[in-house]
C-alpha cells in the first residue's frame, strides 16, 4: 500500500509538474501576444496616418516644380496639417508630426503637443521666436531615410525642441525619381514605456521587458535611451539570429542566464524592431510544484494510508481547477467571451487562471474595437451599410409595432464636386453632410453612410407628421461646406417611407425609400417625395437624369418612352407636365391611358382633368 501510494503520488506529481510547465509557457506566450498587440495596433494606427497623408501629398504633387510656388506649399501644408489633426485626436500616444521639403532645405510644418490634449503648437514659430532660426532638423530626417531606404521607424532618442523621449515614423515621397517631401510623427516613448511598465510582474512571476531586435538591450522608464541587460545579471544564451526567428514565430522560446540560474523567455517582436520580452527562470516555474512534492513525501512517511489517498485526491482537486481553464478556453474559442474564472489560490493553476482571465479581458476588447470598425464609416464616423442593416434591424425586431421612417438622401452632383475641386473637397462636403444629419435629426436616430454619396436616416418612434416636418426642414436648409479656405453649396435628394408596424422586411423598406429618391432624381433633384406605389412603374436607368439636364432650361414639352407597345415610360419634363396640367409624375402616370388613347399630344385641354 505504501509503494502503491508512492508510485501513484509520485507519478502524479510528475505528470502535474509537467502540465504546469506547459501551462506557464502558453501562459508566457500568451502574455507577450497580447501586449504586442495592443502596442502594435497603436504602431499600425501611427503609420496609417503617415501613409494617408503621404498618399494624399502624392496626388497634390504633380511636378516637383510646383514645391517653388510659395504659396503652393502654404496650402498643401494646411491640407497635411488638417489630415493630421483629423486623425490624431484619437491616438494620444503622438506628440508632433510635421512636413519637410529636403529638396528645397526648408521645413514646411512643424507642430507639437504638450499634454494629451491634442492641442498642437507651432515649433516653427516658436523657434523663430525664441532662437531667430529655425533647426533643420529635416537634414537627419533625410539622412536617416536615405539610409533606411523607405518608409522606416526610428531607434528612441532625445529631442531639446519637445523636451522628451520620442520615436519617430518617417515616410518620402518620391516624384520622378526625386525625393520631394517627407512627412513624419514623433510618438511619446516616455510615455509609451511608462505605460509598459506601470505593473510589473513581483515574486516568482518572473519579468517583462522592452529590448531591442537582438534581445540584449532593455528600453525602462529610468534608461528610455536603453541599457544592456547583462547589467541585471541576464545573458543570451541563443544567437541574435535565433532572436528575430523567435520574434516572428509563434511558441518559440528563447533561452537565458538570469543570475547564473538557466531561463527562458517568449518574445514578440513589433513592427519598430523592437520586442517584448517575458523572462522566467526555470526553478521558478517548477518551485511551487518541488514544494509539494517535498510535502507529499512528508506526509506519506508520516501517514501511509492517508498519503496514498492524498495523491487521487489532489489529482482530482487539481484536474477541476484545469477542468475549469479548459472548458473557458472552449468557451473563447467558440467566441464566448464573458467566462469568470473565481480562482484566487496563490498556485500555479490559480496563478494560469488570473492571467487566462486578464488575457481574454484584452481580447474581447481588441475583438469589440473590431466590431466597432466593421460597422462603422472611417471618414464620417456614421454607421456603414452593415451597421445600418444591425441597428435598424435590431430596432425593428424590438419594437415590431413601433412606427418609423426610413430616408435614403443622395448629394446631389457629387461627381462634379469630385472633379472640380478635387476628392479631398469630397470628403469634406460627405463630413458636413453627416454632421448636419446628425444635428438635424438627433444623435438618438440611425444615422449611417450607405455608400459613396448616399446616406440613410431611420427615424424611430416617428409619427407621419413629424417625420415629414423634420425631412422637409432639411431639405429646405442651406447646405454649404468649406474646403481650402472656400465655401461652396451643395444640395440632397431626399426619398423616405413609413414602417406602420405592419412586420415589413428592412429589405422592402430600403427598396421603397430608394424608388422614392429615385423618382426626386428623375425630377430634377434637390428636393424630397414619399414612395407612391406608382413610382414602381418608372424605368431605372440613367437616361432621365441626362435628359434632366438637357432639357432643364428648354420650353419643349419632351414625353421618352420605350419603342414598342405599352412601353415604359423613360422620361417626362416639367414642361409636359404642364402642358397636361399634371401636378406631379403620379397624376401623369393615372392619365397614361388617356394619352395612349390619342396619337398625339391634344393641342389644347388637359389630359389630366379631362
């Protein structure tokens, strides 16, 4: 009984050690994942803003000739300025950002923030005032790119003029072989680290640390310019080659020397060639589970018949505890992501159970702030066709005998706006647009972007009369944007329905708002009309909106329709309209059989009233 006791609680001591040990190391990579991957979308988000930019000076930039024109470069400065300051405010990490010219030795911008309260000054200026010049502080940026071959992350370095710890992302641009602006941010890396660092692991947890791309130098908040680790005690055992493989892999492990005890370490490498580290020594993964195998040995000496039971029954309490780890790793695989693990013993397990729980914490935020982009519009902040479709679909299925309105708008000549003052006065008349959706109607509406030029408004708890009072208010508003110091109007088509409460599909309420705008723009735009079931009957192709504008300023009373019997009526202009003393396209459409009826338009009578 003794020897079987031994042999059991022996092997089951093992077989634990070992489930522990692989554990921890899931748990090391895990941890590092997840804290790249935080820090790298921060990075991605930065660059994007660079690239963005850059892009949109590309295609302002037709000949490098044009960077002599002074005022040429004062407008495309305010245009990056604007990009920048649009696309900063939600990522305070970035603490300046700024165009230079290298071809020309100038600085074009400059422009810093002090706090996190993206207010940005102008360094340029400042400088001017304090020092009477400028530093050329583009002359290293130019160097640097020169060097680097593209697009490239700087190593951390102190900058006098922000009075911080900074990296920097640069990015040229090239025209004709020639590089003829650089655009740039510089990123808090002070902050950064501090951040990194605001909860270090304690006790035997081990250690995370910030290196560089060969794992022998550590970024801390006390050394932000970096320190070797060999003055912790800590040496590479592996090859700096072996670094940036593991970096890229996912459970490779990296082996160590911490204070002479043999270590291990997961490592994540980040897009700035940097990686995060979690350093672990060996004795202290297995010292918990060596403690009690000591006091298993104990216990069986003192106890032979109780300690060939206590070994099935740690077994048992042990596997729960990973029972229970396991089945919420199921649950995060199947997308479940609200699991509440209460393990608060101070072991190995308890120990996985925290981290695992703090790990699928970050998860279904970075999964949250996914859902968030995928249904939401990136240049208006309104909801995209699928966060329209959920939100109202949602709405319908919760309030089933509710009414509403759904309004389909389209701004009108936006291809001309396009062409004549360029894509970016575009983007800022489908801004304003949206924020005057918003303002007119309410936030508590659904407000989204369909697509392109065409925006959707569903109006909740909307009784007829108000919705019209509403729709008619905004159709009637002047609409004006402003773009490159110019103030320009525009106008919108407006079609709408009602939902009675009658179960009607989101599907049949897009369709008849849709006909709806449809028939407005057969009209002549500018303007708002509820769907009529007669609407069904005009033919949707892009002839009536050519023959609008061909006919807009012609007496001619112009009637298109298909060539053949019974024929789809194509086109009808007001001047018909009025010759037939039709008050709009539904009573023309009734009077159709009369007009059928008759070979030829009567020169005098209405067809309408007769």
């Amino acid at each position: 009984m003794i020897l079987m006791a031994l042999c059991v609680g022996g092997i089951s001591l093992w077989t634990i050690s070992h489930l522990t040990y692989d554990y921890e190391i899931q748990n090391m990579n895990h941890l590092v994942d997840t804290t790249a991957t935080i820090i790298d979308d921060e990075l991605l988000r930065s660059e994007n803003i660079v690239n963005y930019t850059a892009n949109a000076i590309s295609r302002k930039v037709d000949d490098p000739a044009q960077l002599r024109d002074l005022s040429f470069r004062q407008r495309l400065a305010q245009s990056v300025d604007h990009d920048f300051q649009d696309a900063s405010t939600n990522l305070h990490i970035i603490c300046s950002y700024y165009l230079y010219y290298p071809s020309e030795n100038i600085s074009a911008l400059w422009k810093a923030s002090n706090g996190r309260d993206s207010t940005f000054y102008d360094v340029l200026v400042k400088q001017q005032e304090e020092l009477g010049h400028t530093a050329p502080r583009h002359v290293l940026a130019f160097a640097y790119l020169m060097d680097q071959g593209g697009a490239a992350w700087t190593q951390p370095y102190y900058s006098p003029y922000l009075n911080r710890y900074i990296i920097s992302y640069l990015r040229p641009i090239y025209k004709d072989g020639t590089m003829v602006a650089i655009v740039g941010i510089d990123i808090d890396f002070q902050a950064f680290i501090d951040r990194l660092y605001a909860n270090p692991p304690k006790g035997e947890h081990g250690m995370i640390m910030l290196c560089d791309a060969t794992g022998s130098m550590e970024y801390s908040p006390e050394a932000p310019l970096g320190t070797p680790v060999a003055e912790k005690g800590i040496r590479l055992v592996d090859s700096p080659d072996t670094v940036a493989e593991a970096g890229r892999t996912d459970d490779e492990m990296l082996k160590y020397s911490w204070d002479g005890q043999e270590s291990i370490a997961g490592i994540r490498a980040l897009r700035n060639r940097m990686n995060i580290i979690d350093l672990r020594q060996k004795p202290q993964i297995y010292s918990r589970t060596h403690r009690a195998m000591m006091q298993m040995g104990m216990g069986l000496i003192a106890v032979c018949i109780m300690a060939s039971l206590l070994p099935l029954y740690l077994i048992n309490y042990l596997s729960k505890r990973l029972q229970l780890v396991i089945e919420a790793a199921k649950e995060v695989g199947e997308g479940n992501y609200d699991i509440k693990l209460y393990d608060t013993q101070l072991d190995d397990i308890g120990e996985l159970s925290r981290n695992f729980q703090a790990m699928v914490g970050k998860v279904a935020a970075s999964q949250g702030n996914l859902t968030y982009m995928s249904q939401h519009d990136v240049l208006t902040g309104l909801l995209n066709r699928m966060g329209l479709d959920k939100e109202i679909a949602d709405w319908l299925r919760e309030h089933p005998a509710s009414h509403g309105a759904l309004v389909s708008l389209d701004l009108d000549g936006f291809k001309f706006i396009n062409d004549l003052h360029g894509h970016m006065a575009g983007d800022e008349a489908l801004r304003t647009l949206a924020r005057d959706l918003v303002e007119n109607f309410g936030h508590e509406q659904i407000i989204g972007r369909n697509g392109g030029d065409e925006f959707v408004v569903f109006m909740k708890d909307a009784e007829p009369e108000a919705a019209q009072k509403a729709i008619k208010d905004f159709s009637n508003k002047k609409k004006t944007f402003t773009y490159d110091g110019e103030t320009h109007s525009f106008s919108v088509s407006i079609g709408y329905t009602f939902y009675h409460g009658d179960g009607m599909p989101l599907s049949r309420l897009f369709h008849e708002s849709d006909t709806a705008l449809y028939a407005v723009k057969l009209r002549g735009r500018n303007h708002y009309r509820i769907y009529e079931p007669t609407m069904e009957k005009l033919n949707r192709t892009s002839l009536g909106f050519n023959l609008e504008t061909i006919t807009k300023n012609l007496p001619t009373a112009l009637l298109v329709t298909e060539a053949k019997k019974d024929g789809k009526i194509l086109f009808v202009n007001k001047a018909m309209l009025d010759l037939l003393e039709c008050q709009n396209v539904t009573e023309f459409m009734l009077s159709r059989r009369r007009i059928r009826a008759t070979s030829s338009v009567p020169a005098t009578g209405s067809a309408c009233a007769s």
